[in-house]
C-alpha cells in the first residue's frame, strides 16, 4: 500500500503528516482535496510544491471514487437494483 500526504489545516504545503490511503475516510478525503485546491488557487506556492499537491488531489480524486463505487455496489447487494440516479454512464 502506498503512502499519502495529509494537508494540516493551515494549508501550507510543509505541513503534512505521512498515512495511509485506508486511513482516509469519504468525507477526509474530501476535505483534503478542497484544502489542496484552495492552495493551488492560492498560487502562494512553488512550483514543486504545487505539483505535489496536484498529484496529491489526483490520488484523492481516485480514491473518492472508490469509496463511491463500494458505497454503489452495497446500495446494489442491499436492493438488487442499481440506484436509478446513477445511470449507465460509466467511464
């Protein structure tokens, strides 16, 4: 399992703390990822620093998805149906 920087509230790049991807719930990860894009819009940072936090966002993104896709197929154990509003557009 990969390791995933964890921005502290201050939104300041140097202050992160190393977990895990498990670590993370929906709602965590969520929020990491608007405090990411909050210093990005900042454009206080370096270079360096905003594409790690880029990178950062996209295994967030990815992540969020699968908390998404385990929440869709217990919604389909639990009824037998897929929920109506999620459609067949899948990527």
């Amino acid at each position: 399992m990969g390791w995933i920087w964890r921005i502290g509230r201050t939104r300041d790049a140097r202050e992160v703390k190393r977990i895990t991807d498990a670590d993370l719930s929906l709602e965590e990860a969520l929020r990491d990822l608007e405090m990411i894009v909050g210093a990005l819009e900042d454009g206080k940072l370096s270079l360096d620093d905003s594409l790690d936090l880029f990178e950062r966002g996209i295994r967030l993104v990815r992540l969020c998805s699968l908390h998404l896709d385990k929440a869709e197929q217990r919604i389909e154990t639990l009824t037998g149906a897929r929920p109506m509003d999620l459609g067949d557009n899948r990527g």
